[in-house]
C-alpha cells in the first residue's frame, strides 16, 4: 500500500513545465482521524443574502461601535448602509469612479477613498476638502483620528475626532525613504506606513504638536504593489496584517513582514492584474483571499497552505471583497450588487455548482507494476435526503505529468446513512517510472472532504 501524497498547496510552474497539482476550490483543516492530521475539505458556498443596488460590488466594511455595526457598501457609484440584523438597505449618495474604495470610521463618522477623492459619512456623505485639493490615497483611523496618506508622496495628514478636514499644518512625512505612501493601517497600537518600496511603523507620541512619530529600528524593504492587497486577519490569536509587495510575493506581518507565499503563487503573480483582497474567518480557520483578472489565490493562515478558489463558468471567485460581522462572514460579488454569507451548502446561489479538485503524485521508482486499486477515505452516506440520488466522485490519473490523462471513473459515494460506503476503484493499468498523478473530483449536493487516498491497499 502507497498512500497518494496531496501535499498542502495547489502548485503550478509553467515556467519550469511542471503540472498543475490542484487544490481547487477546496482546503486543508486539522482532523486528528486523517494521517497527516489534516483533512481537504471544499470551500464555503455563496449563499444568497441581499441585492444591494445594480453593482458591482467595490467596498464592503462594518466596525462594531460604529453606526451601530451596520454595513457600509459601495454597490458601483451608490453608497448604501446596510442594517446589520434584517439586510436592509438605504441609499446613501453617490460615490463616483471605478476603481475600489477602502473605509475607515470612527464612532460617529466614516472615511471612504475611491479614486483619490476621500468622503466623509456622519449621517450627510460630502467630499473632505484637502489641504491644497491634494488626492488622497488611502485611510485609516486610530483613537477616533483619520490617518489620510496623500498620493504619490511620503506625507500623511490627520484629522482629529469632530473635524471635518485636517488642518493644513497637521501633517507628518515618512521618514527612512522617499518612497510614495500605497497603504497606511493601524496593526493594534501601531500605525503602518506601507509604501512602493518600503515600510515604516510609526507609534502616538501624547504630545498634541507631534502626535506620531516613527519607532527605531522598525523599517522593512517590503514595499506593496496595490493598497486594496492589504487586509487585515489573525495569525496564532493575534491581529496581522497580509499583502503583496512591489516583487509580487505575499507577507505577513506580524511584528514584522515574513514571506508567505511559494514560487507557484509568485510565478501567476507576476502577470496578474486588478488585484484586491479581504480576510475572513470561519470554522476556526483564518483566510486570506487574493483575487485578480486570472483567479483567486486563498491562503489558509491556519494551517499555512494556498488554494485556488472559482465560481462556476469564471476564472476566480465571484466572492471578491467581504467583511466579518461578528463570527459570521459575508460577501461581495465581482459581477452583481449581490452580497452572500458563507456557507456550508453544496451550490452558489442556491444553483451553481462547485467543481472540487484535489490532486496528488505517487512517485514511483521500481519497475512497472499494475495498479489494482485507488481507495478514498472520504465523508460517504451524507447523501442530503434518502430519496436524493447518491453523489458520485471521480478519478482520472496521468502518466507523463499531466500531459494526457485517462478517461475518468466514478463511483457513488452511499446513499444517506451508508456511511461504511468503500471507495475503491479497481483496474487502473500499469504505474511506472517516474510516477502518477492522481486528480480526484466531486460536483455534488453535500459537503465534501477527503481524508487520504492511497493505491494497491490489501
């Protein structure tokens, strides 16, 4: 007996001709019953939830203490606020531009930048009257006072708690290089300065003159490529923040920025275009999703581990932008003004189906030796109904890495309650030099998991 090694990342390198190893639509989470204590389970669904104005989707935040915890959401160029309890929704002016916005609020005022232009919410939407009618990049708030990063510069200015724009002398410069401010974010009590190039972490100095000053010896060469990258998320219980540098990696800085992603990630990054990202957490693991033109990237912080995430008939996943509303996640969709909660169900919107994939390589070494049996531990007899028919999962493998595959095989995985259902595909040909590559796939009406798979089991 050989056991199918899944590894922990769907890996591509067309660069160096290596094939796809996919974990699609799917993710790794502890289970103390697999073997390698970890177990692939598919993603969340998309659960219908409300429609919010003709869309798309391009912002989506909610703070608690702030407007009661309602939703603020930018559904095209309409603004809307978004009880929190019930889902519904009213109007709150127009935010115009094309590009996605990025929120910060305080108890009783809320920030949003689109397009260089920074609004102000408290119960009228106006634009802030910058300083010299100086574009804003980006915003954050710390102590109830907005941080605004001005574009292409390394200035930032504050506005205290009950202004209405900063004052023209209430601004402070980065200092370590003069590279222009991309992000700035508030990481507990210390203020992130991200620039093109560099990062720099600042700290409240108490003196009303000088409130914020920059802490020795925490600068960084890891610059961000796009603002709408950075999102925050927890790692080991405590708050973090993950981006994409200017050489199109991913960190994860906690303390300081460590590199998260892999050379597969790195390569598709390269050329990818129209990025952003939101972190949520459910089921006790925390995630990060990268989306772009070409696919969503999603890294499991919990058990450190990328997937490639779709929706059914796209190249990424339509859930592109979300927020966390106490433990329960929610998102925006990429091509509509429709928002969803996560869920557990088998379908998007009630109708669409999700393609899991999973794959993994058996090296082989010896000589030719048929393959008499691929076994599947996985979650048979959870059929949703006894009069539903039983979900069938499927097998194809390859010999030359990927190159051409077989003619897939299925098999029923148990009607509901035959949970000692076996999964054993029989007759797969011979296995040689260099090895195989396994592809296991389900399309279904219940939640799927694999716990391990292994070949020629006695």
């Amino acid at each position: 007996m050989v056991q199918i090694s899944f590894g922990m990342n769907d890996w591509q390198s067309e660069d160096r001709h290596i094939a796809r190893i996919k974990s699609r639509n799917m993710y790794a989470a502890e289970n103390p019953f697999a073997p390698e204590g970890v177990s692939r389970y598919s993603r969340p669904s998309l659960d219908n939830y409300v429609s919010v104005g003709t869309g798309p989707i391009k912002g989506m935040w909610r703070q608690d203490g702030s407007f009661g915890g309602d939703w603020f959401v930018v559904s095209g160029n309409e603004l809307y606020l978004v009880d929190d309890v019930d889902g519904d929704f009213t109007l709150l002016g127009s935010i115009p531009g094309t590009g996605f916005c990025e929120f910060a609020g305080n108890e009783d005022k809320v920030v949003i930048v689109r397009d260089l232009i920074a609004y102000a919410y408290d119960g009228t939407l106006s634009v802030i009257a910058m300083p010299d009618d100086q574009p804003v990049q980006t915003v954050d708030q710390i102590d109830g006072s907005f941080l605004l990063g001005i574009a292409d510069t390394y200035r930032f200015y504050w506005m205290l708690p009950g202004e209405s724009a900063p004052d023209p002398l209430s601004f402070a410069s980065a200092e370590r290089l003069p590279d222009p401010i991309v992000a700035i974010r508030v990481l507990s009590d210390e203020i992130w300065l991200i620039g093109s190039n560099s990062v720099e972490v600042w700290q409240q100095t108490g003196d009303i003159d000088a409130p914020y000053t920059r802490i020795a010896g925490r600068s960084y060469t890891d610059g961000c490529i796009d603002r709408d990258t950075v999102a925050s998320s927890s790692y080991n219980s405590f708050p973090c923040l993950i981006w994409v540098t200017n050489n199109k990696e991913v960190v994860l800085a906690q303390g300081q920025p460590n590199k998260i992603s892999n050379d597969s990630v790195e390569e598709v990054l390269k050329t990818a275009t129209n990025l952003r990202a939101w972190a949520f957490r459910r089921q006790r693991s925390d995630f990060y999703v990268l989306t772009f033109d070409q696919g969503t990237f999603v890294f499991n912080i919990s058990t450190p581990s990328w997937n490639r995430w779709d929706s059914f008939g796209y190249n990424n996943f339509r859930g592109h932008l979300g927020l966390m509303d106490r433990s329960t996640a929610y998102a925006g969709d990429s091509q509509s003004g429709n928002l969803y909660q996560l869920g557990q169900n088998a379908e998007d919107f009630g109708t669409d189906p999700i393609i899991s994939q999973l794959g993994g390589f058996v090296p082989w070494t010896a000589k030719q030796q048929p393959c008499y049996s691929v076994n599947i531990r996985t979650n048979v007899g959870w059929t949703p109904s006894y009069t539903s028919p039983e979900q069938v999962i499927e097998v194809k493998w390859s010999d030359d890495y990927g190159l051409t595959w077989s003619e897939p095989l299925q098999l029923p995985m148990g009607a509901k309650g035959k949970y000692d259902t076996d999964i054993s595909f029989r007759s797969l040909g011979l296995i040689k030099r260099p090895g195989r590559l396994f592809e296991i796939s389900y399309t279904g009406l219940q939640n799927f998991r694999i716990d391990y798979a292994t070949i020629n089991e006695v």
